[in-house]
C-alpha cells in the first residue's frame, strides 16, 4: 500500500463526550493504520495556526476557541486513499448536511461542535502534519493485516 497520510483530530466535544474510541475504531476498522496519536490541549495560538486559511471568516475567532478550549485527540492515519475517503467516513462539515452513516451524520448535531478534523488534500495534510506532530511521533511499520486489506 502506498504511504498516503492524513491528519485526523478528535476535537474537545468529541473528547468530552466519550466518543474517542467510536471515533477511532470507524478509521481502525476501514483499514487504515494508525501511525501517530497524541492527547493534548492547543493553545490558541496553536489553533491559529491550524485554521490560518480560515482566519477571514466570522466564526474564525470563536473557532479557535473552541478548539483550545479542551483536550484534542491528535492521529496521523495512513492507508491508500486515506485523506479523501478520510473526509468521506467523517461526512459534510455541517452535520445537518452529513448522510447517516458518516461520524458527523450520527454523531453531532451543530456545525460549530462537529467532533472532528480531517484534512482535506494532499497539501493540508502534509502542513497539518507537520503543525501537530515532529517527524519522530510518526511510525512506520507493517500491519499484518496488509495482505488481507490490499490483497
Ligand atoms: P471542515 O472541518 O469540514 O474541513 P471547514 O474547514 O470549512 O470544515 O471549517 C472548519 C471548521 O469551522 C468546521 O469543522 C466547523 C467550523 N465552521 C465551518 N463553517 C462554519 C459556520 N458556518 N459556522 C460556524 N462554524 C463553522
Ligand atoms: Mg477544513
């Protein structure tokens, strides 16, 4: 399998309201691999910087908030297809909009508490990243599922 990556975060509703494990099993049971995960609390400086392309929106501020106002559950998951199908498992931003079935479609309610981030291209991913993890959290390793997922 090639070495797609995509930068997944649980964000603190997500983590307030128990749903890490059901978040995380969704991506584990796909298939993809998790290669890197970490609990923290950004700063709001922090949560500047990873919204920076948002930074002319309304809600921006109160975004940035919100995603410092607790515990994140930071993932790297890796798998081929990762980032596009990624955004796909976690449905339309707006969980009104998301299909049942998505996390976002059965799991949240109000598109300011979504419960999760994923990137949304190749270049997001590689900046997200970059931003939330140093290159030695990454692990590379052989699943041996492998054979039984990509044939
Ligand atoms: P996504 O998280 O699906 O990539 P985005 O990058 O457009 O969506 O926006 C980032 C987050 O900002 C989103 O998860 C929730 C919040 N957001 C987006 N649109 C919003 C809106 N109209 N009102 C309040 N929050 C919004
Ligand atoms: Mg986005």
């Amino acid at each position: 399998a090639e070495l797609e990556r995509t930068f997944i975060a649980i964000k603190p509703d997500g983590v307030q309201r128990g749903l890490i494990s059901e978040i995380i099993s969704r991506f584990e049971k796909k298939g993809f691999k998790l290669v890197a995960i970490k609990i923290m609390i950004p700063s709001k400086d922090f949560a500047q910087k990873h919204y920076h392309d948002l930074k002319e929106r309304p809600f921006f501020n109160g975004l940035c908030d919100f995603l410092s106002s607790g515990p994140v559950v930071a993932m790297v998951w890796e798998g081929e297809g990762v980032i596009k199908y990624g955004r796909k498992l976690i449905g339309a931003t707006d969980p009104q909009k998301s299909e049942p079935g998505t996390i976002r479609g059965d799991l949240a309610v109000g598109v300011g508490r979504n419960i999760i981030h994923g990137s949304d291209g190749s270049e997001t991913a590689k900046d997200e990243i970059a931003l939330w993890f140093t290159p030695w959290e990454l692990v590379s390793y052989t699943s041996n599922a492998e054979k039984w997922i990509y044939g």
